[in-house]
C-alpha cells in the first residue's frame, strides 16, 4: 500500500500481529504482578488458619543462661504448636524459634505437651526484659505445609528471668 505522499505504510497484517503481542505481553506482566501479590490461603482443620489461632493455648517461660536460653513451653490448647516467636515489648526485637531444631519434643509440642527447649540463642534480650511469646502453628495450602504466625493478641506475655 503506497499513501499519497510515496511513503509506504504498515501491513493491516503486521500491525494486527504487533498489537496481539503487545496484548499478550502485557497480560503476563499483569499476571505475574498478581500472582505475587494474591498469595496462596493457608488452612488448618479445612478452615482459614486466622481462626485456629484462637485455638491456641499455651504456657511459656524463658530462662536466661550466661550464652544461651532455654524455653518451657506447656500446651495447654486444642492446636499443635510448630515453633514460637519471641518479641521483645518495648525494644520491638524478634526471635524466632522452630522445633525442628533439636530438643526432646520432636517438630512440634501437641496438645498436653510440655518441653524445654534449650541452647536457644536469646539474643538481646536480658533478664527482667518484658517479652511476648507468640505461637507458631502449621497450615496446609493446596501444594505444602507452610508455618503462620499468630498475631500477638494470642502470644502470652512473659518475662525473661
């Protein structure tokens, strides 16, 4: 096709391929964009894992050595505890702990369970320091397991001795 002023122009065809192209490139961005915001629902007893949480019940208490922690942990609830996360109240530090590390309880503490977990690295946190103690519990999503982490309104309030 020749304009008027003798200069060629596109094809119909081509310019009809580069939008599809254009279309489809930008529908994988967007996708791809989505898929890393919407993340996957974790569930535990075929409900969302927010409301096992209320389930939890348990019993802390952290004891400081010259290097290292140890943790008393009591479950006193309906749900399994994975692991723990220790926040300081005021200093806002955070440490976790998973008890797939080694200790006398296996990967978690079930219902009635109670274990010490010891050579734990307490990090900054120092004698008579306020600390919350926030469950750990593991939830199924439709390809693995994965740990949530309890908001703190379910962590129980201890206090480094």
């Amino acid at each position: 096709m020749i304009k008027k002023d003798g200069k060629k122009g596109l094809s119909p065809v081509i310019a009809t391929v580069l939008l599809v192209s254009i279309a489809l490139i930008l529908a994988l961005i967007i996708f791809l964009w989505a898929k890393s915001v919407v993340s996957e629902k974790i569930e535990k007893f075929n409900e969302p894992i927010e409301n096992s949480c209320e389930k939890v019940k348990f019993r802390a208490e952290l004891i400081r050595g010259s290097d290292k922690g140890e943790v008393h942990i009591e479950n006193i609830g309906n749900v399994a505890l994975y692991g723990v996360e220790i926040r300081g109240k005021s200093s806002g530090t955070i440490s976790s702990l998973s008890f797939t590390k080694a200790n006398s309880c296996g990967s978690t503490i079930t219902v009635g369970e109670t274990c010490d977990v010891g050579d734990f690295d307490l990090g900054e946190f120092k004698v008579d320091d306020k600390v919350i103690v926030v469950p750990v519990i593991l939830g199924e999503t439709n390809s693995n397991k994965k740990a949530f982490i309890c908001d703190t309104n379910y962590g129980v309030e201890t206090t480094v001795k």
